[in-house]
C-alpha cells in the first residue's frame, strides 16, 4: 500500500470519528453520576421485555423514541423493517428474543417518509436493495385498486402502514411465536408507525397475543 493512500492510518482517528470517543466517555460518566450502579447491573443480567424490529433508517433510533434504556429492548432494524422467512439475520434475532429471552412485546415499528417503501414503488435503489424491498413491491400491487386514488406521499406513507401489518401478519406466523403461544407463554406483537415529521407513534391496532387473535385479525389460519 503507498505511504500516501491516507492520512489516518494506525493510531489516529479523523476528529469527526475520534469525537465519538469524548461523547461516549461523557455519557458513560454522566450514567454512572446519576446511577452509581448502572453498568454493574447491566453486566448482571440481559432480560428486555421487547423485541423492537424497526427500520435502519437514522431517523428511527429504537430506545430513545419510547425512552428506554440500555438494557431494556432487543433489537433489529433492516431496511424498511422486514421479517422474511429467508432472512437468517431476523429470524435468529426473533428466535433468540421469544425462545431465551422470553421478551413480552414485538413491536414492528414502522415510518412514514420510509426509503426503503420508496423505493418499493418507484424504484431507483441499488440492485440488493431493490430486490430486498420486492415483497413490499408485491404488496402495492395486491392494493393497486386503494393505491390508484392516492397521490404518491399517501401511497408511500399508506404502503409503510400496510407493510408494517404484512410483519405482524409474518411474525404471528413464525413457529418459534406459534410454539410461544402453544405453551401459553405471553407474547404480544404490535405494529406500530413512526412519524418522523412529528416524533409521534402511532398504533394501527393490529396487536396480537394468541393464535385466536391472530386468525381474527388477518381472517386466516
Ligand atoms: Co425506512
């Protein structure tokens, strides 16, 4: 490698890095400052009560929006917050959270303004990208009939909606839910949006906690 590929090789970070280092050093201080304990119960245990499978968008942070801490919810994010069968990644994080960690609540968080839902409709996005957010493509298409009435920010906020219902809809599906539910261990799983014009959540009422439900709600088995 020549001598001059970079100027920050080996020790040195570049200040916009290397500034991370002082916020974390600050944060750690000020956690300890207000709970002298803090990170020695951290170490202790690892027992969140939610799942929180949200979008990777930089917008959408999952313990701040619902004022959490450390400690307290599991997480996933993927672009435009899927859960596909095919997806190892998702999937392990699901099994791990339901059969290990026993979380209470899966929360599919989605977003309005979502890239990912975006791009689903009108495409333009790199080729793995663009065939990651298919389902959802899919998905508009099985409601182009709503879809046609809408001008394009309702549709792309609309399809965020739906597609957030589809992964309560996948979730309640998985057998490490179904096994869950079968040993009557409690389980619920919401689908819930994000407005990133607002900060505000929004419930689409789609929770689920046993298979009953979950028949109700999506009028199939
Ligand atoms: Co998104």
């Amino acid at each position: 490698m020549p001598e001059s590929c970079c100027q920050h090789h080996g020790a040195s970070l570049p200040p916009d890095v290397d500034h991370l280092f002082n916020n974390n050093r600050a944060w750690a201080a000020k956690m300890v400052e207000k709970d002298p304990e803090f990170f020695t119960r951290l170490k202790k245990t690892h027992a969140p009560e939610f799942l929180w499978i949200g979008c990777s968008d930089a917008r959408v942070p999952a313990n701040e929006l619902i004022g959490l801490a450390p400690g307290e919810v599991f997480v996933h994010r993927n672009i435009a917050n899927q859960v596909l069968a095919a997806d190892m990644n998702c999937q392990s994080v699901v099994e791990y959270a339901v059969e290990v960690l026993k979380v209470k609540h899966i929360v599919v968080m989605g977003h309005y303004d979502c890239g990912g839902v975006t791009a689903a409709i009108h495409g333009g996005a790199p080729d793995m990208v663009d065939h990651w957010v298919r389902p959802i493509r899919k998905l508009f298409f099985r409601h182009r009939d709503e879809m046609a009435g809408l001008d394009r920010k309702a549709q792309i906020n609309r399809l965020a909606e739906m597609n957030v219902v589809e992964q309560v809809k996948n979730l309640a599906h998985l057998p490490s839910v179904r096994r869950a539910w079968e040993k009557e261990q409690f389980l619920m799983i919401h689908g819930w949006v994000y407005g990133v014009n607002d900060g505000l959540i929004k419930d689409l009422g789609v929770s689920v906690e046993c298979v009953a439900t979950a028949e109700a709600l999506f009028h199939e088995g």
